[in-house]
C-alpha cells in the first residue's frame, strides 16, 4: 500500500514494517519515501509517534527498502493504548525543489 507520482513510488509492507521506495524514470535522480507512524494513546487520542526517510538511489527501474520496527495496531504501544497506522508518501530528489507525491490513506499496522 503507498503513495506514487510520476517518477517514484513509495510503499509500506505492515508484515515486517518495510517501507519501500521505487524509481520509475531514467532521470539520474534518486527517489524517497517519507513515512509517518502514529499511536494511539489510553484516552484513544492519535498522535505522531515517529517520522523519517527511506532513501534510495540505485537507478531507474529499481526499488530499496528500509526495515523499521514498529508498533502492531493490535499490542499496547508506547503511550499505553493499542492502535498503530503509517502512512507514505513519495518523492524525486530533483535538482532545487523536490516533487513528492501526495500522502497514502493510513495504513493499519497489523
């Protein structure tokens, strides 16, 4: 499940919490995937636990990953509720501004 645009894609994998990012153009630029991880607390209140980057410049037509630990939306968490979502989005590293994709629906960590 992920979030693409023209030149990338980017994907979370709930089952081993990997966060992928593909690079579909012959544009010497390399491709990441932000990603977003929110809990839910006691009071069930969704917060941002976590952020980052899974970056990947190994060439046109390819695809890395990043292996994250993460929450099951099913354990007690850290904030003491249960409840775990994530969500990507995917970008080109361009020269200047960088072109990303549009957010992911969350995406329930089970």
């Amino acid at each position: 499940m992920g979030s693409g645009n023209i030149a990338a894609t980017g994907c979370f994998k709930p089952y081993g919490d990997v966060v992928f990012a593909s690079d579909h153009s012959p544009d010497g630029n390399s491709v990441y995937t932000l990603w977003q991880h929110q809990l839910r607390d006691g009071t069930g209140t969704w917060g941002l636990y976590r952020k980052g980057k899974c970056s990947y410049s190994g060439g046109s037509f390819s695809m890395g990953s990043c292996n994250k630990e993460m929450y099951e939306h099913s354990s007690r968490n850290a904030w003491g509720g249960k409840g775990s979502k994530v969500r990507v989005k995917a970008c080109v590293a361009d020269f200047g501004d960088d072109t990303c994709g549009s957010w992911s629906s969350w995406i329930y960590n089970d």
